[in-house]
C-alpha cells in the first residue's frame, strides 16, 4: 500500500513510526522542508505535495489547522481516484474536508492523540459517506500498531474525544507533576518520587485493564475506613475533585467546538 503523508510533523512522524513493523507499505512524506530523498527511516521525502501523491491508496493530512485549506486546494482534485483521505487536522470537519476534495472523494477523519508513538494511542474515527468497507479496513490497518480504534456515526462526538483522550494525556501529566512536587514536599528525592509516580500508575492501571470490576470497586478495595487512602480521599472530595476534572473537560470540549467553527483561513 502506497501512503502519502502531507505535512510530516510530530504526528505525522509518530504515525509513521507505528507503521515501519509493516513491511508491505511504501511511505512517502512532503513538507516545505523535506529534501527530495529516501530518509534513514526508508520514507520517501519531497517538498512538493504534488509529488507524492499520484499513485497514493491512503493520503493522510497532517498539517496545522490554519494550512489545511491552502494545501487541500493545490492538491486534493489530484488525489488518485478510490484513495483514502485521512485527516488528522484537529476540528476541522468532515464537510471542510469535502469542499476541496472531488464529490466522490472517501474522507476519514480522525483525532489520535501521540501516545500512538508507543502503541497506546486512543483513535476515534468517522468516515464520510464514499468510505467503503475496504476504506475502512485500511484506515484501521493504518492505525494497526497505534492502539485502540473506534468508530463513530456523530461527529460531534469528535469533540467529546478530543476533551477525553485527546487532550486526556496532558491531564494524567499534571497528575503525575502534582504528585511527584507532593512526594518531594513530604522529603523524598525527585528522582524516586518520580520512579515511583509511574509505578503507581501504571500499577493502577494494569489492575483496572485486568481486573473485571468497575474501577469505583477497585477504589474501594483499596481504601480502609478511617485509614490513610481515606484520609487523602476525603481531601479529594473536599476540594471537589470529581466537580474539577468535569469542568475541565468541559472547557476542552468547548473549546474544540470554537475550533471547529472558527472560519479557517
Ligand atoms: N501533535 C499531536 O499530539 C496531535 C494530536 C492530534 C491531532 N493533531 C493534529 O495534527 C496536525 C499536525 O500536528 P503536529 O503536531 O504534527 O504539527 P507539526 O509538528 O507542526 O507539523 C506540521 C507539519 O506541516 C508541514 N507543513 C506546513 N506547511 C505545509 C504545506 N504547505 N504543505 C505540506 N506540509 C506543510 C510542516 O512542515 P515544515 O516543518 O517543513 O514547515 C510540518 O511538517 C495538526 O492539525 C494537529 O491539530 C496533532
């Protein structure tokens, strides 16, 4: 399979990265600042769009929100006939896309976050209504190695991912920033408060991903009435923890909404 990325920044990158365990794809990359060549990584760079794309079965669109337009008018009338497009522009809608595309183009769009470049991406994905099953299964094999897929019929849906698993990473960061200053604040070294912040977590999560309770149950189980967890926790319900995170949610959510109805240059 041929894929053309079009803007071959950290996603893009990260997408490609995911995919160099398959050995039956050819990739092939433009950007403004890319040399015509075959990079170390065997991708096939070019500053020209143009010229990446003939010939393409999926072409994936990886630039900043505001060139999405500009470089959709210069090439998407010359996408091969039966190609994917694979939009991973933040907010920009599927009928943005299809404006500048032929009538008959097959558009998925899609918001990964980059945990992708480790195989623990979150994906959503919706397709427009010229995606056909094959289209489909390719833009799952596309994502193969990046972590979890899930399709959707509404695309307003797009936003709730967004404020969920898209801009979710940098929330667990903050946690583990907070806990880590916390650790230290109660005399512990950075480097083990931070060694064990991630143990920590990744304990918790490895027993919620394998433990067939509810994680409110796995809250529970650890916690002894009256003990130290409950002490933290009552804190927690204090400050109205619960209350913060879906605020904050909310505001990413909102703001994916103006992003998308932001009039793109
Ligand atoms: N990063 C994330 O975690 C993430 C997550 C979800 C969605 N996204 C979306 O993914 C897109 C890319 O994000 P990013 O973080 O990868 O950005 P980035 O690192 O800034 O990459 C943007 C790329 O676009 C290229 N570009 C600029 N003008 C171009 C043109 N006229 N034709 C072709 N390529 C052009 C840039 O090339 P030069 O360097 O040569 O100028 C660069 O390679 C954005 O729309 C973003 O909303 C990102």
């Amino acid at each position: 399979m041929k894929i053309s990325f079009i803007g071959y920044g950290n996603l893009a990158k990260a997408i490609a990265k995911s995919l160099q365990q398959e050995k039956n794809h050819q990739l092939f990359a433009a950007s403004p600042s890319l040399k015509a060549e075959m990079n170390a990584d065997g991708v096939t760079t070019n500053p020209d769009n143009k010229a990446i794309i003939s010939k393409a079965n999926l072409i994936i669109l990886a630039v900043k929100p505001s060139q999405a337009k500009d470089v959709l008018k210069e090439i998407a009338l010359d996408f091969p006939s039966d190609s994917l497009l694979v939009s991973v522009v933040a907010g920009v809608p599927l009928s943005f896309l299809a404006e500048y595309c032929r009538i008959d183009q097959a558009i998925v769009r899609t918001m990964p976050n980059i945990a992708i470049a480790v195989g623990k991406g979150a994906i959503p994905l919706i397709a427009n209504a010229r995606v056909t099953e094959e289209h489909k299964q390719w833009a799952e094999n596309l994502f193969q190695h990046a972590g979890l897929t899930h399709w959707t019929d509404q695309e307003e849906e797009m936003n709730a991912f967004t404020a969920l698993s898209g801009s979710g990473l940098a929330y667990v960061f903050l946690f583990m920033e907070a806990m880590v200053a916390a650790a230290q604040k109660l005399g512990l070294s950075k480097e083990v408060a931070t060694q064990f912040s991630l143990q920590t977590l990744d304990g918790a999560l490895t027993l919620a991903k394998t433990t067939p309770v509810e994680i409110a149950q796995l809250r529970a189980q650890v916690t002894s009435p009256a003990g130290t967890t409950a002490a933290a926790l009552y804190v927690f319900k204090e400050h109205n923890f619960e209350k913060l995170i879906s605020e904050a949610m909310e505001a990413a959510h909102k703001r994916a909404e103006e992003l998308g109805k932001v009039k793109i240059p």
